[in-house]
C-alpha cells in the first residue's frame, strides 16, 4: 500500500503553492515525505525471535518450582545467562513445568532472566533480560486419560510411574511435564489464543492412525473407546497473537511426540506425523479444525471475509523431526515444503559441527547438514546429533540473519552447553532468527 501511494504521489503534479520553497511542487515534497518514511520502515530494527528446549523438569510435580525458588539453581542459571546472550524479544520456552498459577514461569523470569548471569565465568556477566509480556500453556503431558492408550493390558493411575505416563494423553509423570510457554517484549493478544489441547486425532482426515498389522482393516490399533479419548497433541497446539509494533504475528506453538518409543504399530511415529500436519494443513485451506472454545477453522479463516490477505505466522519450537536423520522424517519434510512456509538458510552454528566431528558414533553416517544440528543426542547407541528446534515464517516475512546457541569449544561460552550426557544446561540449542518485512 505504501509503494502504491507513493507511486499516485510521484505521478501527480498540482500547481505549486506559494508557501512551498523554490524548486518543490507539493508533489516533490509529499515525495520525499513518502521515501522517508518508507526509507523508515525498511530500515526498522529487525525483531529477534527463539525457541529454546530447557529441559526444565524433574521427577514428581512441584520439584522444579521448588529448585526455581531458591534462586540459585545451577541449570536455570545456565539456561538463562544462554538466554541473555542471545537477547530475544520473542521467546517460546519448551519443556518448562506447568503450573496453573504460573508459578514456575513467573520464578525462571523473576529470579534468573532478570538477574544477571555469569555461570560462563565470562570477562563480564550477561545482562538482565525482562518479558512483560508471559504466557503458560496447559499440556497433555501428564494428564490421565483413564484407559489403556499405551496398551498394556493395564490402566494405572499412580502418579510418578511410566505405567501412569503410558495412559496419559501426553507422555508425563506427572500434570504439566514437558509442557511450553511464551514469552514477549510485544503484547500478546490473549482473548484471540487458541489453544487445541482437546482436539480428536480421529477428527484430523485422513488421519494416520496406528495400525494392527494382524488384521486386514487399517488404523485399528487402537479400539473405537480408546480413539473416542485420544487427543491429536501430546502437549497443546497453539495459535498465539502477537501485536509486533502494529503487525498480528501469530506464534504457531507445539512439540510433537518423539517418533520412537513404541512397536511395529508406530503409534508414536503417525502422532508424530500428523501433530505436525496439523499445522501444514492449518496454514492452508483446510476447515476442519475446532478449538477448545468451540470456534471452528483454520489461519486464513481468521481474516475478514473480504480481506485476500494471509495472516502473518511463525512455527516454532521442537518439532522432533529432522528431515535428514532418525525416525519421523516425513511429517517434518512436508511441513517444510509447505509454499505458506518461507523458505531460508537454516539457522547453523559451527558449534554443532565440531561436536558431530568429536563424537562421531553415528554422526559420522549421518545425511543431513550438522551446522544445523540443535540437539546433542546419543552419539554410540545413536540416533547422532539431530536438528530438532525450528523457527519457520510465512513466506510474507524475511529473515535478515539467524544463528544457533552452539559456541565452539574453545569459546568461553561453550561452558554453558558442554557435556552431551549431563550438560550445564539442555540437551538442545537456543535457536533464533532476526525477523523483518
């Protein structure tokens, strides 16, 4: 709209005022009043988005929050000097516990994110960081279905056990395991997020449902009780407005099951699989959603009806797929060929090659690119160092630069990720962009 204005500006010339100077028609200056402004909005601060997986949980419901209140928690303390250098404005947290009152997420911002950190030892500490702008989100993980989704021939409902993590919607010890959270520099439009917690797999079409290879009907692993039950995400599926300096950004929130962990059924191989779908479908045309609220559609179903624009978005978080690498290749690779997707250098750090180089084991096989590695996986039993974490816009937007939280070992930063078993902070990467458009 803006270059069409300027265009009608250029073109037109009405006799000039006598309050004009020499030389300028009231065209040429309404012109240069364009171009400046335009020369304005091109060279506007880019915004720096991330996803980052803490893997920020414990053994039973309230450990964290209790490890958070002290303060002085060595992970948190890592995770949030990661988080200060890399100086997001947008940030979604995976793998923060839960809490209803958001207690957990209210501790990690107030008491290490606002607090200088230097767990690094670095020549100065990191500078504080703060997010007015706070939103947890319930998850599966955790919560009891009260039938056999894992099959076991049992429905345990004790709390702390794999047996009760096996039977609950989402893989979770205990409610809110595992579970995301967003934080932002820029107003969150809380009374426009949808949330798809409670979504049906057997209401996605053509759904790929596990399948009992011993009988000749497909998609019948699971009976028509337990699939009346199961819901499609094993965390939450979430739409997230962000009002960015007067532009809607909707932050698309999820973390998909890991492809393994089961049996020739591949029940978590197909969730995997079509928990990422459900996003390649809700950038396009498809209908078929319902949210928790009861609202029906999908992104483009948001915009006014004689509006022909598609609203802006950003995928992000730990999606568990690599396109190259591991199990559950092709949920990923279709979402990544979505036209609604921008397509762009993926973020990389030379960090993740170093490390796929010393550890070898099976990164030495490995197919994909490892400068765009963003978890330290198993390297001898496998699968190797993955690229897991994305940040994918719509194709409306532009990445103006992009890295991964993956220091070299001779950077004094790197104390902050080292040790693939037990590392100071997450087995996966802070990966950011810088967003303009």
């Amino acid at each position: 709209m803006l270059m069409t204005n300027i265009a009608i500006l250029f073109t037109e010339q009405p006799q000039q005022s006598r309050h004009s100077r020499p030389g300028a028609t009231p065209a040429s200056v309404a012109w240069a009043l364009a171009l400046s402004c335009w020369v304005s909005v091109c060279a506007a601060e880019p915004v720096r988005v991330a996803t980052f997986n803490l893997a920020l949980y414990d053994s039973a419901s309230g450990e964290i929050l209790e490890r958070l209140n002290g303060g002085n928690d060595p992970q948190a303390c890592a995770l949030a000097e990661i988080i200060q250098r890399a100086r997001p404005q947008i940030l979604v947290l995976n793998e923060i516990d839960y809490d209803a009152e958001g207690a957990v997420l209210a501790a990690f911002c107030d008491k290490y994110l606002a607090v200088p950190q230097n767990v690094s030892q670095s020549a100065a500490p990191a500078k504080s960081i703060t997010f007015p702008h706070r939103m947890a989100f319930a998850s599966n993980t955790g919560e009891h279905s009260g039938v056999d989704l894992d099959k076991n021939g049992d429905v345990d409902a004790t709390l702390g056990s794999r047996s009760y993590a096996g039977d609950c919607y989402g893989y979770g010890v205990y409610p809110g395991e595992y579970a995301f959270a967003v934080l932002s520099q820029y107003p969150i439009d809380k009374a426009a997020v949808r949330e798809f917690r409670k979504f049906l797999w057997k209401d996605m079409p053509g759904a790929q449902l596990p399948d009992d290879a011993a009988t000749p009907e497909p998609g019948d692993w699971y009976s028509p009780e337990i699939l009346a039950a199961f819901r499609l995400s094993s965390k939450n599926h979430c739409d997230v407005p962000v009002d960015v300096n007067g532009r809607v950004i909707h932050l698309l929130l999820s973390h998909p099951t890991p492809p393994v962990f089961d049996g020739p059924e591949d029940r978590n191989g197909r969730r995997n699989h079509d928990e990422l779908r459900f996003w390649t479908d809700y950038i396009s045309a498809a209908t078929y959603f319902t949210d928790d609220n009861g609202h029906r559609g999908g992104l483009a179903d948001l915009q006014p009806p004689a509006s022909s624009l598609q609203p802006s978005f950003i995928i992000l978080g730990d999606l568990n797929g690599d396109a190259f690498d591991g199990a559950g290749k092709e949920g990923i690779a279709a979402l990544l060929a979505s036209p609604r997707i921008l397509k762009y250098p993926m973020p990389t750090s030379q960090g993740a090659v170093e490390a796929a180089r010393l550890q070898a084991g099976a990164n030495a096989s490995q197919a994909g690119p490892h400068n765009q590695d963003t978890e330290d996986a198993a390297d001898e039993r496998g699968p190797g160092n993955l690229h897991l974490d994305y940040i994918l816009p719509s194709s409306d937007l532009k990445v103006v630069a992009s890295g991964v939280f993956w220091p070299e070992s001779t950077d004094a930063l790197a104390a902050l990720v080292a040790g693939a078993e037990h590392p100071a902070s997450s087995d996966h990467r802070l990966v950011w962009i810088d967003l303009a458009w």
